[in-house]
C-alpha cells in the first residue's frame, strides 16, 4: 500500500529522454506495462542493505508499480501532448511545466494509473514475503497474513483478512474517484 504513494514522483514524464537520447529498455518500458518479477525488488533492497525491514518492503512495491503507473501515465498524457503541445510550447512552456498541465488535462486517466500501482501493491505477496520476511509485529502485511493462516489451514480467518482487503481497495478506489469527481 505504501508504495504506490511512492510510485508517483516517477511516473509523470510525457518522454523518457537521458541528455536528449533515448534509451530503448527505457522506452520500452513506459510503453507497455510490464510485471517484474519479485527477484528484482529483491536485488533493490539488496543492494540498499534494507532487507527484511519496512523500507525494503516500500522499495520492492516501488520497484514493481512504478513500471506499470509509467506506461498508463505515458498513455493517458500521449493523446493531450498531441493535441495541446504545438500550444504549450508557443505559449513558452518547456517540458516541466508542460507535465503538471497535461497530468491535469488527462486527471482521470491518470487516478486509473495510480489506482493500477495502487492495485498491484496492496496484493504482492511474494516481493514483500522475500524482502520483508514476514515478521509478526514488524514486516507482516495483510497478504502475508492471508498467505499465513492459509498454511496453517485457518481458512475462516484467511477469508475474513482478505475481504477486509477488498474492502480497503473498493473504499480507496471509491474515495479517489469521488475526489477526482469533486474537482471538476
């Protein structure tokens, strides 16, 4: 849950250039949404020295959303970049000040974006199981908590955690929808 707030620093930019070049992975990426394997926030929080502490869990959540938030944010900017780009740049807007402009033009597209991430770190499980190590009282999350009682054959209150579950993600998705809607 505490990685898509951190997801969305990175996942704005209309084009992903390094000194003017494109990078192709880096294309790549934000064109399609891409699943990472658990092994790479593994690798991260490696090499931060964090494992089995909360940190490397909000990294390895980081790690794996921020591809997907990057291409549907990259995807709900491309069609307003075409359209009002030619404007903004007459108007002498350069490319950052051009990013809040189009991330308010696409807002809806973009809520779905982070709503993605949103989705994608409330129900990891093998990441944070690897990096935070399941820790009763320190890195034990509802889903490893899920997994938990599964194991030890307590299905009824693996049931109930997970539709505690469900209902925090309909209630955050409702929430920021009823935001998005209020602004308008």
């Amino acid at each position: 849950m505490r990685g898509s707030i951190g997801d969305l620093p990175f996942s704005g930019p209309p084009r992903v250039d390094v000194a003017g070049e494109r990078i192709p992975w880096l294309t790549s990426c934000r064109r399609r949404p891409r699943a990472l394997p658990d092994a790479v926030a593994l690798g991260a929080a490696r090499r931060a020295g964090a494992l089995f502490t909360p940190g490397a869990m909000v990294l390895a959540q980081t790690v794996l959303a921020t591809p997907i938030i990057t291409a549907l944010v990259h995807r709900a900017v491309e069609e307003p970049w075409q359209e009002y780009g030619g404007a903004l740049r007459v108007d002498g807007a350069g490319r950052l000040r051009s990013i809040p402009i189009l991330l308010a033009i696409a807002r809806r597209p973009v809520l779905t974006a982070v709503l993605a991430g949103f989705g994608r770190t409330i129900s990891e499980v093998g990441a944070v199981l690897i990096v935070g190590g399941n820790i009763a009282g320190d890195t034990r999350t509802m889903t490893t908590a899920i997994a938990l009682e599964t194991s030890k054959g307590d299905l009824m209150l693996a049931l109930g955690l997970g539709f505690i579950l469900i209902g925090i993600s309909i209630a955050v998705s409702a929430g920021a929808f009823a935001l998005g809607e209020e602004k308008r």
